[in-house]
C-alpha cells in the first residue's frame, strides 16, 4: 500500500507541459524587463540598441543550451530531455525580438535602407537565414507537426545545426571592433556540436 507521502508527491507533481510552460514564462522575463527598461528610459541613452544586442546575446545562449540536452543525456545520462523545445521556443522568440527591433527601431521598415544594408552588412545575411531556419523548426515543434512529418521531421530538425553554425558567424562579425566573447560562444558550440560525431561511452567499434 503506498504511503500518504508518496501519494502527496504524486499529486503536486507538476506534469511535463507545466514544466515547460513555467520555464518558457520564467525566461521570457528579462525580455520583458528590457523592453520596460527601454520605454521608461531606464536603459541610458541608447536603450533599443541595448535591448538589439542582448535579445541577440539571450537568443544565442538558449539556441546553445538546447543543443546540450541531447549530449548531457548521451554523455552524462543527465535527461532534461522535456526542456529541449521550450529552450527552442526561447532562442526563436528572443531571435524574433532581436528581427523586429532592427526592422522596426533601427531601420523604420525603411526597405531600401534595410536591402542596402543587407548589400554591405553580411552578417545581416548569415543572421536572417539562422532565424528563416528558427521560424520553420518553431512552427514545426507541435505535436501534430511532429506525427504529420514522420521522419521527415527528424531531419529537418537537424537544419538547428546549421542555424547555430550561421548564428556564431553573425555573432562573431556583427561588431567592428574586436570581443572575444563571440568567439567564446563559438568554442562551446563547435565543441556541442564535435560531439555528434563522438561514439556513445561503451559503444564498441565492429
């Protein structure tokens, strides 16, 4: 007979869904912060530049940190599998704020400014197709997507791959002057990456 406890434990269990609908919520907070900072002018003299860069800067690390899922579970037997598509959904909409304040705060929906900048800026170019490839993976992350695709889904979800290789270009020659933490961001990610093609541990060669 189960005891009280273990009853009780079961029932505030929070469920899957939950988990990661709070962790969406939880880490869309900053966002919101930013975006209150800037229209109260809490942010300095510059505060949508401010809100540009480090919406790129929180899209970036949550695209990072869901390609770790799968080599935490694999390596370290670590699942936190259940937290993969929400850290998706955060890398695509931070993306989504970083798109619509360059369009809308930097460049007015000016069309010929933002072609001419998209001419003689490319890593304008690696950063839009990253976030062309985040809008299909985002729109194909539901359930029905998943059963509808079949396979199919599998491999196009590998396209996250090449979103995050576009995504270290952006970063790293976004800036004309130097950073090094672009640079750093593209270490960790070559390094989650190289890991694909490292055998599972215990794994023997036939």
């Amino acid at each position: 007979m189960p005891s009280p406890t273990s009853d009780q434990s079961r029932r505030f269990r929070l469920s899957p869904l939950t988990r990661q609908v709070l962790l969406y919520v939880l880490f869309m907070l900053p966002a919101v912060s930013y975006l209150a900072g800037a229209f109260s002018g809490d942010l300095g003299p510059n505060p949508f530049k401010t809100c540009l860069h480090e919406f790129g800067r929180y899209a970036f690390r949550f695209l990072l940190v869901s390609l770790m899922i799968s080599p935490l579970k694999r390596f370290l037997k670590i699942d936190l599998m259940v937290y993969r598509r929400p850290l998706g959904l955060l890398a695509f909409s931070y993306a989504a704020l970083h798109v619509t304040l360059y369009f809308w705060w930097a460049r007015g929906f000016d069309i010929q400014r933002i072609w001419k900048d998209f001419l003689t800026r490319p890593f304008l170019t690696f950063g839009l197709i990253a976030f062309s490839i985040l809008v299909v993976l985002a729109a194909t992350s539901t359930r029905k997507s998943i059963i509808r695709l079949g396979k199919k889904w599998a491999r196009l979800h590998r396209l996250v791959y090449v979103a995050m290789v576009l995504a270290c270009i952006h970063y790293a020659i976004a800036f004309k002057q130097w950073y090094i933490e672009p640079f750093v961001y593209a270490a960790v990610a070559a390094c989650v990456l190289g890991l694909r093609f490292v055998p599972k541990p215990g794994l023997k060669k036939s």
